[in-house]
C-alpha cells in the first residue's frame, strides 16, 4: 500500500523511491522494452490506482519515462537517471565487503589461535 507520506517522501528522490519493492519491480519490467501501463497492472495483483500511483513516483522521481501513443500511456525505464546512484551504492556495497571481509579475517585468526 502506498501511503500519502511514503508517496511525498518518494516524489523527486530515486532512492527513496525504489526502497518500494512493487516499484523495484514495475523498473525490472521496463527495464529492457517500454510497456504499457495496463501490462504492468497486469503484472501485480493489486488495484490499478495503486499501480497508477506507483507509476507516477517513478515517473516523478526520474526513473522512468511515459510516452503517450494516443489514449495508452507507455513507460520505460530510464537508466541514465540511475548513474548517479551507480557511485553512491557501489561504495555501499564496497564498505560492505570489506567489513564482511574484516569480519572473516577476525574470525580465522580467533580460529587459528585455538
């Protein structure tokens, strides 16, 4: 369910926005070929006002683009508005590694000491 809050907080911030996972998943299915926005209801099984809402952050947070082809809107997921998040993730994950891997390395040295 997307709340008012969630929807405001989300507006114009591609982080925010993709911390939704139906989101996540609505930018996985446009991710390689635009579709329409009645495929991507089709996909979940959830009202179309909440699929319309989701839709509308992603839009609004610059993940995706809607083309309108005459009454029939159609999205697509804009990966150049992805890059700037690239960086700020890849030194998430890299922190993660190597504090798993400081982890590991304390852990082998308790081991070999007993």
């Amino acid at each position: 369910m997307v709340t008012q809050a969630s929807k405001r907080a989300a507006e114009g911030d591609p982080l925010l926005a993709l911390a939704n996972p139906r989101r996540r998943e609505i930018l996985r299915l446009v991710w390689s070929e635009e579709q329409s926005a009645g495929e991507i209801a089709r996909a979940f099984d959830v009202s179309w006002p909440a699929i319309s809402q989701n839709l509308r952050i992603l839009k609004e947070s610059g993940l995706v683009h809607e083309r309108r082809q005459g009454t029939s809107r159609l999205y697509r997921a804009d990966r150049r508005s992805l890059r700037p998040l690239e960086s700020y993730l890849r030194r998430m994950w890299e922190r993660d590694v190597d504090r798993l891997r400081l982890l590991a390395e304390a852990e082998e040295k308790k081991r070999s000491k007993r």
